[in-house]
C-alpha cells in the first residue's frame, strides 16, 4: 500500500468512527429509528453523501454499534471461562467483567438495553446473535467440567442462555442503578448466580 494510500485508508477509518461516535451521543436522547443520517453527518461536520461510503442506512450503523459493544467480550468472556478452577469464582468474574464494561461504556449498554426490543429489524438480530453466541460459548465451556457430566447439548444450551439473560440484566441493573447502586447489584448479581449454580447441581436428579 501506498504512502498516500494509507493516508486515506487511515481517515476513512477515522471518519468511520467518528460517524460512530456521534450516533452514539445522538441515541442517548432517542432511538435509532428516529435517527437521521443528516443529523449524524452535521454533528461530524461531513456531507451526508459521506455517510454512505461508510455505511449502507442507520440501520447498518447500529448494526455497527452492537457489533462495537459486543464483539470485544467474547474474547474476554471465553477466556475468564477457559480458566480451571471454582466455577463460582469465574461466574463471579464474569460479573465483575460485565459491571466494569457497564461502567466504561455506559452509552454503548444503553443503545444495547434500548435496541434489543426496538424497531430497527437488523439491529434487535445482531443483537440477538451476539447474545446467542455468547450463550454457545458458555456452555461449551460449561460442557467441559465435570458437573455437565450427563448433560444433553440442548440443556447446555439452556443453561448458557440463562446466565447470559442474567447479564443482560444484571447490564441494566447497573445502568438504572447508577456508581452509587453498583455494588448493591454485584452483590445481588452474585446471589443470583450461586442460586443457578446450585439448582445446576441437582437438574438431573429431576430426571428432566
């Protein structure tokens, strides 16, 4: 690539995130179906023909958005469930993780809490495939100890989708609860948790 190459390949990126960046200041004081791309592209001082080299609609700008909160946790997820040791110990890291994110991002887990039942189509399915993936990768993970000896794929399945619901709302807990509310949440959070992990231990006495 080229000196000069580069150079535009590096403002594009720039003006992409700036895009990004906007949309998210202008969602704190509505939803993302109200949003226009010409509000986005004043507030980043850019010709609304500028948008569309970008992204193809709003629509695919949110899809962005979740795909920019989401995408980082996997990794960070998977590898605090990758590590051996007490299952209550990760789960409580897991919490630990969500409530930091929460409390780093709090705009970006507002657009979340928002636009999962919104009206924007593509945006309530990225972010339902977000969350299904985390619920796969926690139970593969789960799949592993073990307490899931026994267990079918389905109920795996079944169990990470009930502790990625549990973050999701412990996430907007956090955020009605506030930095004066947050430990007050972990601690419930945390409760909560060791509940599922308890009823976990006795699921297949039920003959379920």
């Amino acid at each position: 690539m080229s000196h000069t190459a580069g150079i535009r390949q590096t403002q594009k990126l720039k003006t992409r995130q700036a895009l990004l960046d906007a949309a998210l200041r202008l969602l704190e004081h509505q939803s993302l179906s109200s949003l226009g791309l010409r509000e986005v592209t004043r507030a980043v001082g850019v010709a609304p023909t500028a948008f569309y080299r970008h992204f193809e609609d709003t629509a695919a700008l949110g899809v962005a958005l979740v795909d920019e909160t989401l995408g980082s946790l996997h990794g960070m997820i998977g590898a605090i469930l990758a590590k051996t040791g007490d299952s209550e110990v990760r789960l409580d890291r897991s919490v630990e993780l969500i409530a930091r994110h929460v409390g780093e991002q709090p705009a970006h887990f507002r657009f979340i809490a928002r636009e999962q039942h919104g009206g924007v189509g593509p945006v309530r399915a990225a972010i339902a495939a977000q969350l299904g993936l985390f619920a796969q990768e926690v139970a593969a993970a789960l799949g592993t100890e073990p307490e899931s000896a026994g267990w079918s794929g389905e109920d795996l399945l079944m169990l990470g989708e009930l502790y990625v619901d549990h973050m999701v709302l412990t996430a907007s807990a956090l955020l009605e609860a506030g930095p004066d509310g947050e430990r007050e949440v972990i601690r419930v959070a945390r409760r909560r948790l060791r509940l599922v992990t308890l009823g976990r231990a006795h699921w297949l006495d039920s003959g379920s």
